[in-house]
C-alpha cells in the first residue's frame, strides 16, 4: 500500500468540548451526501476509520478520531422544510438547536428537546439522543423524530422511522454515528402561546430535599432541574437550588408577538454591559480552584436562599451556559471533564451520597453540579432510567489526573451496584466493562449485530467506539 | 480496531508519543527507555524485529503498561515509510516528537574507494531521514506541532581523511535539519539537531582504530539528548564539551587540515 496520497494537508488537531483531550484527524467538511460516499469510498481505499463530528459539544472522545478521517457535517446545515401550522420541521444534520429555533419560534413553536446548550447540532443531538430537562416529560430528542434519511457507510441510502426500519431507527439514534450518517431529519416541534417561561426558584437544604423537590415538582411542571452545590459537606451535602418552569398558556402572555421574536430572546454579547462576553473566561479563571470554587458556589446558595418566581424567556432558561462563551477555558490547561451517571429513584439519594462524601475526603471535589429527573427509553444504546441524573464537572490538572481517574473507578462501581446507567456523550472514562454491565450482553450484540449489517467493513470508528466496544 | 497492547488515551490518562527510527541498539535504545521512563508512549523502530521485541517487553515490564511498542522497519525501504507512519498515528491518535537516528558507519581504509558502502551509508544515514522527514514535516506542518530531532554527529562538521561518505551524510543530515528548521520554525514546529561524539556503542565496537576519547555510554547520550529535547535546543553536542572543540577543529585551515591524520 502506497500511503504518499495521504492529505497530510488536512490533519488538524480536533478536542473535546472540555479541552482535555486532543487527537490529529484528517478533517473533511462535505455538503453533500454524494460528497460524503466519496470519503467513505477513500477510507475504505486508504485503510482509515471515519468519524462524524457536529459541533464537538461532547464532553469526551465522541467526536475523535486520532489518526483517521473526521467528517465535520456542520456546513450541512439548511432547514429544508418548515411548516408553520403543524409544526413539522425537516433540516439538514449541521443544522444547530440555535438556528432551529430561531426559525421556529416566531411562529410559535420551540424544539420538544433542548440541551444545556444551542450550539450542538441535529445531527450530533441525534447521535447521542440528548435530554432536556423535560426528560421526565417529553422523553428523549429521539422520540420527536418522525422520519429520518441516513447514509450507510456500504453507500446504501436508508430512510427510517418508528414504523419503517423501525430496528435501525432506535439504533441509529443514539448509535453515536457508528451505523451511518443521518442526511435529513424530519422533527414534530412543540406549540408555545408566549416567549416566555414561568419560572420558579427555590433553594433545597440536603441531598434528601434536593431530589424529593425534583420529583415532586416534575409531574406539574414542564421543565425542572437542579444546581447542586458540589462543595458543601456534612448536614448540607447534596443542597442546592431548583428550577422549574411552565409553559404559558394561551392568553396568560399579554404581548406574544413581541416575545415570540428572536430578538427578545437572545442573550445580551455584554455581561454587565461592559466586560464582552468574550473575556469574561479571563476573568473567571482565577476562581477556578478549591478554594474559589467553594466561594462561588457558597455565594450562589446564600442568594437562591431567596425564593422567587419570575418569567424568562426560553432560551436564557435553556442556555443559561451560552452567556459566558468558552466557560469551559476558565479551568486551565488541562481542561475539564464531566461524570454524569443516571439512577433509579430508589437507590439515588444513597449512591450519590457516596459519591460527593468519597470526592471530598479525596479532596476532589467538582466544581459544578447538576441534577434531573429521567425516564427510560426505547432506544438502542440509551442511557436513561426511571430516575435521576447528576452531572459533575471536575478540573483536571497535571496532579490530579491519577487520583481523579482512581476516584471515577470507584464511581462507577458504586452507579453499577446501584443500578444505574452513563452518557456516551459525557463520561470520558467508561471502561468496556462498564459499558457492558449497564448495557447488558444483549444489547452489545445487538448493537454489533445492526453494525455489521450497515457498516461491513467497520469504516465509522470513533476514539469513543474503539475505547469502549473495541474489545467487546 | 485499537491496538489491544495499548490502554486508551483519555482526559486523565493523556498520551505523549513519540517516534524512535533506529531504536534496536546503541543511542535508539537507550533513548526509548528514557522517553518512556519520561512517560512517553514509543514507537520503536528498526530493521532486527527481536530486537525491538525484546527492548519493548523490557520496558513495558518495568513500567507495568504498554510504552513502546515495536515497527518493524528497513528505513532504505523509502515506499513503506508513509504507510508505516500512518500506522503509527493511527495507533497513538497524534504525534508529538519524532527522532531519526538510525545510520550506520561503514569503515573504509585510507586507499579504499567502495561505491557500494558510500551508497549504503547514504541511503540508511540521509535517504531514509528524508523519507520520513517528508511526510513527518507535513504532519507537523498541517498540524502546527510537533518536534522533530535528528541524530547527526560532530563527524559531519568536517570532511575528515577516514570517512567521506559518513561526514557526507552527517553534514548533509544537518543541513536538512536546518533547513527543516527554518521552514517550520514559524509553523510551531521546533527542529533539534544532535550531535554526538564518541558513544559507546555497536558502530565504535567495530571501528579499526580504538582512540576515542570523552567517550560516553548509550544511556548518558540519551539524558544528553533528553535534556536537549526538553529545553528546545536548535543544536546540542552531546556532551557539550564537543561544541567548543568542533569550534576550534572547525576553524582549522585546510592546509593543516590536509595533513592531520583523523
Ligand atoms: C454546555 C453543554 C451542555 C450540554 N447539555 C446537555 C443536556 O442538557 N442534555 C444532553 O443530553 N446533552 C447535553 N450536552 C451534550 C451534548 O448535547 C451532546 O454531546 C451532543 O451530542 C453534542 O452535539 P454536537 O453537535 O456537538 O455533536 P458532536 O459532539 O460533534 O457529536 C456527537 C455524536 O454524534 C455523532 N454525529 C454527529 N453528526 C452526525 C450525523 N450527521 N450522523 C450520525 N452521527 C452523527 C458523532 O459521531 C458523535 O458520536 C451538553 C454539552 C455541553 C457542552
Ligand atoms: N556511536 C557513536 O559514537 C556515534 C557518534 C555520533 C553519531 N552517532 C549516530 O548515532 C546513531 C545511532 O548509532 P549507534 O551508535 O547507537 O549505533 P547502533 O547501535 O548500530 O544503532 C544504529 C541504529 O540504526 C538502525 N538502523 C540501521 N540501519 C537501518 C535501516 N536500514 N533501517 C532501520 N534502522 C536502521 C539500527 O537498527 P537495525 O540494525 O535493527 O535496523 C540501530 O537501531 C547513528 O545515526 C550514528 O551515526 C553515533
């Protein structure tokens, strides 16, 4: 094999969303699906794995390929067709959950599923089959597909739903972009009468409080989630602030018109008019050690300990992140990672006490923490349970890589004993004999099964795939 | 699929990796086992496939994990350096310093004229680094990193009476390197060149004539170029008393040149 055709011009080092990880790709922008054939058909000749990548918004090595191809679909990204009286979108897999509602929500409607941020795409959201924080509610980002087209990699076009190719459908939502490449998405989005959220805040003493509050606050409300103040310990462990959130009804917004508007909706560029919002991770990277991060967490709490009930606009309730941008580089040179692990209700409030108790005696205590309520799923990998979430962000350094990684192994063995589940798009340390525990052999198979069929000669490969099911 | 030998590179077990082209004996060796004592993960690479074997489960034994790992490689063979470069990337997921040190040194007498060792001390000591130092060049040039370091010698500071082709091929090497250097210097690629004087190792073993001097082993050779690897360095002797000496022999006329014996 003669490798001198190689695009050694194309290498580009690609990250994780936390800055923490690095690989070198040959990196190809296509528009077209005739385009994206064509680099599967070079792959295939050249000996190179391919990866999908939208944004990069995973927290791990989801979108990363070291050594091979990355196939960033983002310049993919039209809205195809958009139908203001049934709210039925079709678009492209570049297209952003920003753009998406943007275009919709001028007509009254807002996407059934958002995450944390707007910056991911479509195709990326699919690929992992994210959850909002109406997870309880309206199920994964999944079940508000009605139809998808998806190129194999065998160069075969599929089209799929929940009645048609119904086994890839579920599979290939949440199947990491490992089956194939989703080319269009047809989406059911949700009707909204305002621009604006009912929210209400209200701070939670404990652990026990915290994930009572969120279940009981969620079967009336259409979105509820959790800070939870990482730092605190002893009779405060576990404490923090919730927020839940309704929609308006028809009629309760006097001026829809007006809200409706992207204009109203979106985040002021200067935080305190001032500073651009730019540099503001500047000045937050001072604070970002045990000391600083305790600071700014015990100050968040002293000032939720004030109830209130406001109303917001949806997307500065949903994308509370996307204020500061590049949050993420305020922890430094070696970046951050995230641990999020789901369980059932019942074994929740006991695990996770473990975990933030065995984090501070390690004295490896996370920065930020966020709870929600879930519900399981039909699709193939998911990662939900009739349960909870907690989401730790922790700050990795030259020093506490090693204890780090030790405590998360020991996290994992308590979620496993406790029943409970990961996020492909999160943890970046899943061993496959995690992955094997909570998915179960059935699954793996399963999963093995549909990728023999749609890709034979294993050309999609992800860092993330070869890491955890490369062995399996 | 992964290489199964390897653990997978995550935020908190990140990989440094690195590239050793001559690593069976002597200098290659010796600065396998520091770089990954230093907590590199190596390719080692070399025509003796035992060798290379053997060196790696030593290393990989002493650390308790995966840190080199053998390619068996002939680098005259120019045809097969992108695709064993690319299996290597493949396999560490990016490059951050590679090292050309394989060369050879065939002795020839005062009145001995041998097209055939000149052209293998050519093709082994400055072809096969420009083999790989293309497609190296270019990774490094795409990727705006990376470090390259080339085993030249004080040998190739001069053109002395016993060795045309060998100090041919050093000089050569290192005016590639600098050349290398300049070009992507501004692409935040650095280029170290090393050169060492007399190691102690299979090539002096062989030599006719046994007047070394300042002689050092293959290990402290490798902490020399470590140090250099870890400063940046553009240029280092190896020990660095040579730096001074090649100054001076370096300014010799070439009327006295001609009469001196080595
Ligand atoms: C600040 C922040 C907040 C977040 N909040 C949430 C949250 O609330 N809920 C949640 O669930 N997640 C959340 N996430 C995670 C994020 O939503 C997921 O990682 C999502 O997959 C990122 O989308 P992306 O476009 O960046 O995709 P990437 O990270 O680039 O890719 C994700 C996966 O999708 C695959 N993929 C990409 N494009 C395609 C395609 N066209 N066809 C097939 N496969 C494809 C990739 O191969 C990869 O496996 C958050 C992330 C951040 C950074
Ligand atoms: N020893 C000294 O005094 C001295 C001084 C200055 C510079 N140097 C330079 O230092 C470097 C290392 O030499 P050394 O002294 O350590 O001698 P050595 O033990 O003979 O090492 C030479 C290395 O180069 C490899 N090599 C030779 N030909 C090769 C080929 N065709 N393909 C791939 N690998 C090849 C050898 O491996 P295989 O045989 O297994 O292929 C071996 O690993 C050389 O470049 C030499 O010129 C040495």
């Amino acid at each position: 094999m003669s490798l001198s055709s190689l695009p050694y011009q194309r290498l580009t080092y690609l990250e994780n969303f936390g800055h923490s990880l690095r690989a070198a790709s040959y990196l190809y922008k296509p528009t077209t699906p005739e385009q994206i054939a064509e680099i599967f058909q070079f792959a295939k000749k050249n000996g190179l794995s391919v990866t999908l990548r939208g944004a990069g918004r995973s927290y791990n090595d989801a979108a990363l390929n070291g050594g091979g191809i990355v196939m960033d679909i983002q310049d993919m990204n039209r809205i195809l067709e958009w139908n203001p009286s049934t709210g039925v979108i079709k678009a492209e897999p570049g297209v952003t959950l920003q753009k998406l509602w943007q275009h919709v929500l001028p007509d009254g409607w807002w996407p059934p599923v958002v995450s944390g941020t707007m910056y991911t795409t479509l195709g990326g959201c699919l690929g992992m089959n994210i959850h909002g924080k109406n997870n309880y509610k309206m199920g994964t980002i999944g079940e508000h597909v009605i139809e998808l087209t998806a190129l194999l990699p065998t160069g075969a076009e599929v089209t799929c739903s929940p009645s048609h190719n119904a086994d890839l459908f579920y599979a290939l939502i949440s199947g990491m972009g490992m089956l194939g490449v989703f080319t269009s998405i047809t989406m059911q989005m949700k009707k909204v009468y305002s621009g604006l959220l009912e929210v209400h805040a209200f701070p939670a003493h404990n652990l026990h409080e915290h994930l009572n509050a969120i279940a009981e606050t969620a079967p009336t409300h259409d979105y509820t989630v959790g800070w939870l103040d990482s730092t605190a310990t002893g009779s405060g462990l576990g404490r923090g602030q919730l927020h839940t959130a309704k929609y308006l009804h028809e009629g309760e917004d006097p001026n829809p018109k007006q809200t409706l508007q992207v204009s109203y909706q979106t985040l002021p560029s200067n935080l305190f008019w001032v500073f651009p919002k730019s540099i503001i991770h500047y000045f937050m990277a001072p604070f970002m050690n045990n000391p600083g991060v305790w600071l700014i967490n015990t100050a968040k709490y002293i000032a939720s300990l004030r109830e209130s009930r406001y109303r917001q606009a949806h997307a500065a309730f949903h994308f509370l992140l996307d204020y500061v941008p590049n949050w993420e580089k305020a922890y430094g040179r070696g970046g951050l990672i995230q641990y999020q692990s789901f369980l059932p209700k019942e074994t929740a409030e006991d695990a996770w006490r473990e975990l933030l108790t065995l984090s501070h005696k390690r004295g490896l205590p996370s920065y930020l923490g966020v709870t929600k309520r879930h519900r399981p799923d039909k699709f193939l990998l998911s990662h939900a349970v009739d349960g909870f979430s907690l989401a730790l962000d922790f700050k990795v350094t030259a020093s506490n890589r090693a204890r780090l990684r030790d405590m998360l192994q020991e996290f994992d063995r308590i979620v496993l004993e406790a029943g409970g589940r990961f996020y492909f798009a999160k943890n970046s340390e899943t061993t496959p004999e995690t992955a094997l525990r909570f998915l179960g052999k059935e699954t793996v198979e399963r999963f093995k099964a549909l990728k023999r069929r749609t890709d034979p000669h294993n050309l999609l490969e992800s860092d993330l795939f070869r890491r955890v099911f490369g062995s399996l | 699929m992964p290489d199964p030998r390897l653990p997978a590179a995550t935020p908190l077990r990140p990989r440094r990796t690195a590239i050793v082209v001559g690593a069976s004996s002597g200098i290659g060796a010796a600065l396998t086992r520091k770089l990954a004592a230093e907590g590199y993960t190596v390719a080692a690479v070399a025509r003796r496939a035992d060798l290379l074997e053997t060196l790696c489960a030593e290393i990989n034994a002493a650390h308790g994990e995966a840190r080199a790992l053998p390619f068996p490689h002939d680098v005259t063979d120019y045809d097969s350096v992108p695709a064993t470069l690319q299996k290597i990337l493949r396999t560490f997921g990016h490059l951050d310093l590679f090292v050309y040190n394989a060369g050879i040194q065939h002795h020839v007498r005062l009145d001995e004229f041998d097209f055939e060792k000149d052209r293998a001390m050519l093709e082994t000591n400055l072809l096969g680094a420009v083999a790989w130092l293309n497609p190296v060049g270019a990774m490094f040039h795409a990727l705006k990193a990376g470090h390259i370091v080339g085993i030249s010698s004080v040998a190739g500071d001069r053109g002395r009476i016993g060795a045309p082709a060998y100090n041919a091929s050093k000089a050569a090497l290192t005016t590639y390197l600098e050349s290398l250097r300049n070009r992507l210097t501004r692409r935040g690629v650095t280029v170290t060149t090393i050169k060492p004087g007399f190691v102690d190792t299979d090539i002096l073993r062989a030599a006719p004539k046994k007047n070394f001097f300042w002689l050092i082993t293959s290990e402290q050779a490798a902490e020399g170029i470590w140090k250099a690897i870890r400063a940046r360095k553009q240029t280092a002797y190896v020990p660095p008393q040579w730096g001074l000496l090649m100054l001076i022999i370096r300014h010799i006329p070439s009327f006295i040149f001609r009469r001196l014996s080595f």
